[in-house]
C-alpha cells in the first residue's frame, strides 16, 4: 500500500506532465468540445438520447458542429462529430496516459 501511495505521489509531483481534472483524459476538452458536451445534455434531457431528435433540435439552436463546423445536423453527423471527438480524446490519452 505505502509503494502505491509513493507512486502517486511522485505522480502528483510530476510538474511536466498537464494537470487535468479528469485522469482518463489525456488533454482538456477544446472549447467546442466543452460546449457540444453541455448542449447535449440539455437536449438529451429535453429529447432522451433519440439521435434525429437531438439531430433536429441542434439544427433549430443552429448549433455549429465542433469537428465539421456544419449546423444541418443529422442523425449521422451526431454520431460522426461523437465519433471524431473521441478518436481525438484516445489518440490524445495515448500520447499522454493516465492522467496527463
């Protein structure tokens, strides 16, 4: 137990590495990012997780795509932009690891 705490320790102290708020990211969510995240749960909450119905409700708030910068949603271009947004957030943990 005292080596696993001595690990993160030395972790913590590790001043070269990013600190981030969430370990399992291996970079901060872009601002597009960020937004898309907090538009969604209001719409998930409106709608539930009915991807042409959160597709139409992001065309209506003319909500900019974070990867396409495209406002005609779809059902498709929710899961693409989802998609995308996570290859980026894995290529990134990759680079960085556990808690970059």
């Amino acid at each position: 137990m005292d080596a696993f705490k001595d690990r993160l320790a030395q972790r913590a102290a590790d001043t070269s590495r990013p600190a981030l708020a969430h370990q399992c990211r291996g970079r901060e969510l872009e601002p597009q990012e960020a937004d898309f995240a907090s538009v969604l749960m209001e719409v998930y909450d409106a709608v539930r997780h009915d991807y042409d119905a959160v597709a139409t409700a992001l065309t209506e708030r003319g909500f900019a795509a974070p990867v396409s910068g495209r406002t005609d949603w779809t059902a498709d271009l929710v899961h693409d932009e989802l998609v995308a947004i996570n290859a980026a957030l894995d290529a990134a943990y990759a680079e960085h690891g556990y808690g970059a």
